[in-house]
C-alpha cells in the first residue's frame, strides 16, 4: 500500500479538496491510502463551506474530513507527498530535508502547463467560482499524478522480465538508426513501453536534435531513461549532458552498464554502432535497466554533477538554497493570505 499526502497552508481548502477528489479518482483502481496536512494548520478544523460545495457537486463528500498539522510523523508515513504550490513543496524540504527525494509540485507532471502556471493558489476569500476553479486544478492534477504513479511504481520493479516495467525514450541519428531499431524490437517484446524519437531513416541529420529530444523526456519526467545512438556514442553523450537534470553514460560493455547506474546514477544511456553489436547491446540494455543506484557515498558525489549550465531560474536555488528558499515561503505568504494597509 502506498501512503499519499497532500500538503499545503491552512489544510481546510485545498488539500481536503485534493483529498478527496484523489479518493474518488482510485476508489477500486490500486492500493493507497492518502492523507492531507498543512504547515501551520490547526487539527481538528472542518473543510471550508465554499470546498465541501465544489466537491458535492461531484458526489464527493469531504464535510466529515478534518485539518492535520504537518509533522514529521505523518512525512514519515508518506511515500509521495505532493504540495499544491513551489512554496509549499519548498517549505517541506526546509524543515524536512529528509523527504526531499519524495516531495512533488502537483501539477509539475503536466506537461501542458509552464512551470510557473502550475502552482494552484489559496482560493481563501474568493468567491464560489474560483474554489471551483481551484477544484478542476486539483482534478487535473491528479490525474497527471497518477499517470506519474503508474510509471514510477513500474521503473522500480525488480526485474524487467515481467512485463511492461519502464517508459523509455529511445533516439539516434542516422549512424545507429540500424542499432536503434534492432533495440527498439528487442525492448518491444519484453512489452516495454517506449518512445521513440527518431531518426526514422537512415538518411543524414543530426544527432544533437535528437539527444536534446531524448534529454528533455527524461528531465522533464516524461520518460524514465533514456537511450540514444550514434556512430561512436561520444557525440550524443556530450549533447545529452547539457540538459539539466540529465546523466548520459557512454558504455560499451554490460561491466560499465551496471556501474553507471549503481554509482553514477544514470538516466541515459549511450552506444555506439560502430563500436557494439546488435546482441551487446541489447545485454547492456537490460544490465542497464536491472541495476538500481546505490546511494550513499555515491549520492553526494552525484549530487555535484549540476553546474553553470542549470537554467537561470535554478540558479539561486543551488548557489544558495536558504536564501531561496525565505524568498519562496515570502512569495507563498504574500500569495495565500490577505494583507491588511493602514490607510
């Protein structure tokens, strides 16, 4: 059973709404249990009146639901928590560290929405019809999530042999478009859910397009690997790395398959046509995608790959975080309460 927690402020609007709407959305589809809190709430308070009415005209009753104080106990049971703003996904972090690596924006999976346009604000004070706005935010949140769900809980299964276990974005240029369509069937049949990119002919391009293609599915979470091919591999790798977030391993043999994901963390992998055969590279392949990373020593080293190239909007967040991140939970105070100016 997999523990859901939403988050936000006050924990009467919101993350009730979210509570329930998520109920409603998996009632008979998987095992969960799902939770909701606020940073700085007080227990025991009833969903606001203008929440139960939105959800009600979904035949979705949270007037029995109660606020919950976020603590530590309750991050503790969570196995994903997911606040409704940046804000509160920073507020988290800052006062448990320790939950970073599962604590998600709602609305960061999707894919249609800027990152800036995905945060769904305190809907306190306004009217009916902005509640409703905020609950159709949620609602299409979750439905995002649980997509995300669905492929997360498949990438960490055991052994890629049972199914349909891993999202994969696979791409080359014209130079290993012979080996990425030997893999691309070789993943198929084992029923492995991919995305291919292209090339989708031998004839010439070129490869940084498609490593920049392949790249921004994996930092972007739309896939959970990637795998590109060129002639010798080197090229797509050094393309590949420039995108944030992204780890590309140049590998030729199932030795370095296993070690790039078991100490460096990687989450693309490159080959060279030239330099691998159709049946190498598929063993390297699954090497790849049955290692798991080891954390430990390796994370912190993993954990200084992120340099100047970060996008500026990333950049304070790294350089320095708690300076980042008083300016977040200013910005969400400004955003979600109501100042009052002596006139």
């Amino acid at each position: 059973m997999k523990t859901i927690l939403f988050v936000c402020t006050g924990n009467v609007c919101r993350s009730p709404m979210a509570e329930g709407l998520f109920r409603h959305a998996t009632k008979g589809k998987g095992d969960f249990r799902v939770l909701s809190a606020g940073v700085g709430a007080i227990d025991g308070q009833p969903p606001s009146a203008h929440a139960v009415r939105a959800l009600k005209e979904l035949q979705i009753d949270i007037s029995r639901q109660r606020s919950r104080m976020l603590t530590g106990e309750v991050i503790q049971q969570a196995d994903y928590i997911f606040g409704m703003t940046h804000g509160h996904v920073d507020a988290i972090t800052l006062l448990y560290p320790q939950a970073a690596d599962k604590v998600f924006v709602l609305r960061e999976f999707d894919e249609t929405l800027d990152t800036f346009e995905k945060d769904i604000a305190d809907p306190i004070g306004g009217s009916y019809e902005v509640y409703l706005n905020v609950r159709d935010q949620i609602e299409q949140g979750i439905v995002s999530m649980l997509k995300f769900l669905e492929q997360s809980e498949a990438a960490t299964a055991p052994n890629i042999k049972g199914g349909p276990t891993h999202l994969i974005a696979l791409g080359s240029d014209h130079a290993g478009y012979q080996l990425k369509q030997h893999l691309r069937e070789h993943l198929e049949r084992q029923g492995i859910k991919l995305k291919d990119v292209g090339a989708n002919s031998p004839e010439s391009v070129d490869y940084p397009d498609f490593a920049r293609a392949v790249a921004e599915q994996v930092a972007n979470n739309q896939s959970h690997f990637g795998i590109l091919v060129c002639g010798s591999g080197v090229g797509m790798s050094i393309a590949a790395n420039k995108v944030p977030g992204v780890r590309a391993a140049l590998v030729f043999n199932e030795e370095m398959a296993a070690l790039a994901r078991q100490h460096n963390d990687a989450n693309v992998l490159c080959l060279g046509e030239k330099f691998v055969s159709p049946e190498t590279a598929a063993r390297i392949i699954d090497t790849f995608l049955n290692s798991n990373f080891e954390g430990g020593r390796h994370e912190r080293r993993v954990g200084k790959f992120e340099d100047s190239s970060t996008p500026p909007y990333l950049h304070l967040r790294f350089v320095d975080p708690a300076i980042h991140d008083a300016i977040q939970l200013e910005k969400d105070r400004q955003q979600e309460n109501i100042e009052l100016i002596a006139s």
